[in-house]
C-alpha cells in the first residue's frame, strides 16, 4: 500500500533555532516528492520538488534531502522565523499516475 | 503572479442537499485537481482531471462527486447528496503538466464544507 509517514507529528521550537522534519515513505515506483508548506486555513504551497536523482535541494532557509534507496526524505529548517509557524506536508508521486500521497503533516511552530 | 482561486470560501448545507464548489485554475494549465482535508486529518486525493475527462480518482470519489469544466475557466466539483462525513476543506488545483513531471501544482486557498 502507498503510504507517506511523517515525524514528528508537532515540534515546537525557540525562533533562529534549526529544525529536522522527516518523511518515510512506500510508494512505488517513485517518480517524485514534494515539501509543502500549508498555513492554517490556507492551500499548501510548494517549497521543493525533488526526482529520483537528486539528494539535496535547497529552497532559501529550507534545505529538503531524499533518499530513494531507504526511501526517506527529510526538510531542514535553519534559523527559523515566527512565520515558519505552519504545518509541513511532504507528498509523493508515483510513477503510474498522476496521483498525489500525502504524509499528515508534521505541525511546527516557532516560538519568541 | 497567477493564482488558484475558489468559491465560496465557506458553504453550510443541509445533509441530502446538492452543493456546487467552483474553482479556477491558472489560465494556461492543463490538469486540475480535486483534493479534500478533513479537520485535523491528511489532504486527501479526489480526482484529477484533463482534456474534459477524468484522468485518475480515489476510492472517495465515488458517485456522489462529479466534476466538470463547464467552460474555459471554471472546474466545479458536485457532491450529489451531501453527507454529514462530507464536511471538509476541500482544495482545487492545477498544474501545467503531469504530476510525473517535476512542475509546480498550485492549490487555491480552499472552500470549507459544513454538512449539518
């Protein structure tokens, strides 16, 4: 079954401070994994879009790794900002269509 | 810069009654998307659509949903007879290409469904 995990489910953590989220993930074939970055209330919207072949990209302050061979990704936050606050859904997409898994977010907010 | 756009924002119907959401996409993309997020739960996938047709849908999408593009902007999605379950945010989104690609979907800013 195509699945998307995330962790941690919520993270809470001092303003400039950095941060790790991770997503595992069992679709298959494996065309490609997005980090969105969804405000309460509001559509997600895309940070990085990442093919099989790359294993590092970076969006400003967001710096999103894969792993196809673990099948498993990870979003890094560095120097976090009050407006980081939201939730972070990492979404894959398999190669036989154009359906779109969703992980449940990982909820993150930055503190003063 | 181009936005997804949907109305209403917030729709509150009486179970059993038909609702309309409408959506449009960006003007010069090729796919749309149907999407829906139950509070406190994950996006889930409806259905994409392409060409006026269907491309792919979930088991959620089963014959109380349809979608149409009535003309060159709108895409709407119907929910026949709504339910109390049906209650949810539900997005709309387009893209320029596949999702096998690595281009951007872009999501509107959601409609919130409250079956009573």
């Amino acid at each position: 079954k195509n699945q998307v995990e995330q962790s941690p489910q919520s993270l809470i953590i001092l303003e400039g401070k950095n941060c790790t989220l991770q997503c595992n993930y069992t679709v298959s074939p494996f065309s490609n994994l997005r980090w969105y970055k969804q405000d309460t209330g509001r559509g997600p919207v895309s940070l990085t879009i990442m093919t099989f072949s790359e294993n590092t990209k970076s969006n400003g302050r967001y710096t999103a790794t894969l792993d196809a061979d673990t099948k498993q990704s990870s979003l890094h936050i560095t120097a976090s900002q009050l407006s980081d606050s939201a939730s972070y859904i990492c979404v894959v997409i398999s190669n036989t269509g154009n359906q779109f898994y969703f992980g449940t977010g990982t909820s993150l907010t930055v503190i003063p | 810069e181009p936005e997804v756009t949907q109305t209403p924002s917030h729709q509150v119907t009486q179970m059993g009654q038909e609702v309309i959401l409408r959506c449009v996409p960006i003007s010069n993309h090729l796919y749309f998307y149907w999407y829906r997020q139950i509070l406190g739960q994950k996006v889930e996938f409806l259905v994409s659509f392409y060409n006026n047709e269907i491309s792919e849908k979930s088991e959620i999408f089963d014959d109380q949903f349809s979608v149409e593009r009535p003309d060159g902007s709108n895409f709407t999605l119907k929910i026949r007879s709504t339910k109390l379950e049906d209650s949810a945010m539900y997005f709309c989104a387009s893209s320029e290409f596949r999702g096998l690609s690595s281009y951007e979907q872009y999501f509107g800013p959601g409609t919130r469904l409250t079956v009573t």
